[in-house]
C-alpha cells in the first residue's frame, strides 16, 4: 500500500532578484530527501516552482494533476509566506492532503507557525529530513501516533507539539540524492555558455558563532563530513551522467579540515572533470591554505566567496565573526592573486549606522578590492543571537522583507528610505571603481566582470544601479567594454 502513497515536493514561488540573477539553482534538501523518501517506498516528485517562475495558478494545476497523498515545501524566512501559502492552496484542492513544512524558519518559529496556521499546516520537520520524513508518513500511514517521532512538530488540538530533536545523521555518505528527477535543461549559470548547473555539498553544518546568521543555530554548531571518495563520485556521476559543467558547493565551511579538504582538492585535480565550482568559506582558511591555492585553481576552484560582513572592528565584534579587518583584506588578496574571482558581502543598518559610516565601509570596501562585493540590509531573523537588540528598530514584521535586500531594521539616525538610498549608493560607487579598472585584470576576470555586469543590469535587483555605471563611465571604458563583449559567454 505505501508503494502508492505519493509525496510531492515544492518549491516556494519566491523571487528578490538575488540568486536568479546569476542563474537558475536547485534545491539540494530537496534532492537528498527525494531519494530517501524513494528508498523508503513512496512515489516522489520533485517540484521546483521557484526555478520554474511559476505562480500559484500553475502551482493549483500541478497539485491537481498530480494528486499527491502528502505536499511538503520548505521556508526559509523570507519565503514563509508563500509556504504557507502553498500549503493551504493543497488543503483547498483536497482537505485530506497530509502538508508538512520544513527548513530554518519553521525549525525555529514553529509555535507562532502552528498556533495561525494549524488548519493547513500538519506537521513540521525540525533539523534534517531525511529521516524524520519518512518515519513520518510510515507512522501516519500506519494510522501509528505521530508524537513518537523524533524531530517533528505537529498540532494536539490545543497547541503545537514539539517531539523530541532528531539526532544529527553522522553519516553522510549513507544518502542519496535523487537526482534523476531533477529537470536539468532548466538550471543554468548564465556567465558560462552552455552551461548545466548543479548544488552540490561535501558536509554539513556550521561551528562558527556569528550572531546575525541562523546556520550556526540550525545546525547546533555541529559540522560532519562526507568522505572524499563521496563527494567527488557524486560530483563525477552528475557531470558524466546529465552534463553538469557548473556547480555551486553549498557547504558553509567545505575546507574545514585541511587533511580531507586536500584530498578532495587533489582528487578533482587528478579526475580533471570540466566542471567549474563555486564556493564559500572562512577568511582565517584561505589565509591557513595560502601555500596550497594554486591547487584549487587547478580543482577548477572559480569563484570564491568570503563573508567579511562588516570593515568595523566594533561591528565585527557584534557580529562575533572572529575575524580581523586585516585577515579579510589577506584572503582577498591571496584569492585575487589566483586569479580566482573574489566575492563578499557587507552587513550594513545596524541601529548605530549613518550615512558616514556606510560611505566608511564603501572605501574600505575599494581598498579591499574584491571581484564583487553586495552592501546587504540586516535582517532580523526572530530566532537569531542578535534579535534582542535589533528588535527595537525592526520596522516591519512582514517576513517577505527579511531578504537583505529590503532594509527592514531603522537605523536611530536615518530613515528607511536613506539607508536604502545608501546601500544603492554604494553599490554604484563600488561598481564604478570596479569597471573603471577593468583594463588592468587578467583576461578571464575582465571576460567575467564584463558578464556580470549585464547580468546583473539585466536581471538583478541592482539592476538600474548598475546601468546607471555604464551610463556614467567615460567613453574610453564603454568603447573597451564593447570591444570585448563578444569573448564571454552570451547571456540566456
């Protein structure tokens, strides 16, 4: 009977002008659950209506032509909303649907979540998944009692029920992803021509302390690993098997570990698969493989991102980034001269921010000299360290808004306006400084900055920031740029 019992998985229909800018991305959590909700006997599909762009018009016909026994989505949260959203819509189509909710939002928010929308809400998955679903639906299909298992949160009729947590799972190289059922024409890394773009993870989980972020809370500060010989089998069977030539690792700090990191460098190097990988890790990690880089390159390493956060010492306190000013400016260096696209972000509207301190950050932001860098508006995750002090200054509840994008905390001496003028200013003033150099930068970031910088005019939120660039730089850097737009890859 189980083997009939079909789960549909859907993606939130959610859009801030961010990720898709660079492209199209799958969700991994989804892949991995897939297959172990196959393992365990049940019919998956795999719905990704995000990458799709499709609304809940689209959403209601898939619902209805597939006729799942069981809808699950997941929220991050800013796509709370429409998770909700999305589940009830299931509810309306068939009132015996079994919804489930999973992912840092519902993981952390879940009594506020089930106290308003326990109607269409009927369990929620804390931590991972992949085991805690399946037992889920064995025990509901079992007519069994849900509280027995561990990790889930589920309505008692007068109030949400949280079961107790769910081991981590220690061993990951015991999951599978189902990536089968992954609609492959549709995901892209638009600065790569003919590209097929994967997400893939070599571990799990965050031992750092920053106190904006949730991931160090999701994951209790816990990291675990897959084997080398996993990750990159896994990496060679999807490049050999469906044609990725892209992929974004996931991992928040894939080099922790130098001895398995190495390995895994070295194995890559010795596969010579023509994938591209992007990444994101520590500061102080770069810094500890400076005399091992180049072999990064060589792994096919392209593009690294490294969170500095803020140019503030006081602000890196707050933030409890255990990092210096100094270090940052070192990893950017010891990145750009692999000639390895460097990538940071700035954290800015914290409750002390100014216009001053923001033009600060900007210039320092220049000096560090990173390939691209974003000015991000904090966001006041309810369940993260530093909540208590920004929550004075948070100005909106609606959870839409905690993107980094739309300032949502009001800075004492600025408005929400100003301090969205600012960010937008800065964005700019940053990329103009950028593209005015582009005559002095190898051939491969020159190609590369030149394509970011139509995509992001063409397809990001900064999009009429970055025009407004174009239009302001001297003509000898238009005609340069026109000059060699035909040597990247064209823009889908």
């Amino acid at each position: 009977m189980k083997n009939r019992k079909k789960v549909l998985l859907i993606t939130p229909p959610y859009h801030s002008g961010v990720v898709e800018a660079a492209g199209t991305w799958l969700n991994l959590g989804f892949v991995y659950i897939a297959g172990s909700l196959r393992k365990a006997g049940y019919e998956v599909e795999y719905y990704d209506a995000m990458s799709y762009f499709h609304g809940y018009d689209e959403i209601r016909k898939r619902i209805e032509a597939s006729k799942p026994h069981v809808v699950a989505t997941t929220a991050i949260t800013a796509t709370i909303n429409d998770c909700l959203k999305v589940c009830a819509l299931a509810k309306e189509i068939n009132p015996e649907v079994i919804t489930v909710l999973g992912n840092v939002h519902p993981n952390f928010m879940w009594e506020e979540i089930m106290k308003d929308h326990h109607d269409s809400v009927d369990y929620i998955v804390r931590g991972e998944g992949e085991i805690t679903l399946p037992e889920l639906l064995d025990c509901r299909f079992a007519k069994d009692d849900p509280s027995k298992v561990k990790g889930v949160v589920l309505w008692n009729g007068r109030k949400a029920l949280a079961t107790t947590a769910r081991e981590y799972i220690q061993d990951l190289d015991s999951i599978d992803g189902a990536w089968d059922l992954v609609d492959w024409d549709i995901y892209t890394y638009r600065p790569k021509r003919d590209s097929v773009l994967a997400i893939v993870n070599s571990s799990r989980g965050c031992n750092q302390y920053c106190s904006f972020c949730s991931q160090q809370l999701f994951w209790s500060r816990k990291w675990r690993a897959k084997s080398p010989e996993k990750f990159v089998a896994e990496l060679e069977h999807i490049h050999t098997k469906y044609g990725v030539n892209a992929a974004m690792i996931a991992d928040e700090t894939p080099t922790l570990g130098r001895e398995r990191w190495e390995k895994i460098l070295d194995m890559l190097i010795d596969r010579s698969m023509d994938v591209e990988l992007f990444m994101e890790t520590r500061v102080k990690d770069i810094i500890r493989d400076q005399d091992i880089l180049r072999r990064y390159r060589k792994a096919g390493i392209v593009h690294i991102y490294v969170g500095v956060e803020s140019t503030n010492p006081e602000t890196l306190e707050k933030f409890a980034k255990n990092v210096s000013v100094e270090e940052s400016r070192q990893a950017i260096n010891l990145i750009n001269g692999e000639d390895i696209i460097s990538e940071t972000s700035f954290v800015l509207g914290m409750p002390d921010e100014t216009k001053e301190t923001i033009a600060r950050t900007l210039e320092l932001a220049k000096f560090y000299s990173p390939d691209m860098a974003f000015f991000l508006a904090i966001a006041p995750w309810p369940y993260a360290n530093i909540y208590g002090e920004l929550k004075p200054y948070v100005a909106t509840n609606d959870y839409s808004k905690y993107n980094l994008i739309e300032p949502v905390v009001k800075p004492v001496h600025m408005t929400i306006d100003e301090l969205r003028d600012e960010l937008n200013r800065a964005t700019r003033l940053f990329y103009m400084d950028k593209f005015s150099k582009l005559k002095g930068m190898t051939a491969f970031k020159r190609d590369y900055m030149i394509s970011v910088m139509k995509l992001l005019m063409e397809h990001s939120y900064i999009g009429a920031q970055i025009k407004s660039v174009e239009n302001a730089m001297p003509e000898e850097v238009r005609r340069f740029i026109a000059e060699h737009a035909e040597s990247f890859s064209p823009i889908p």
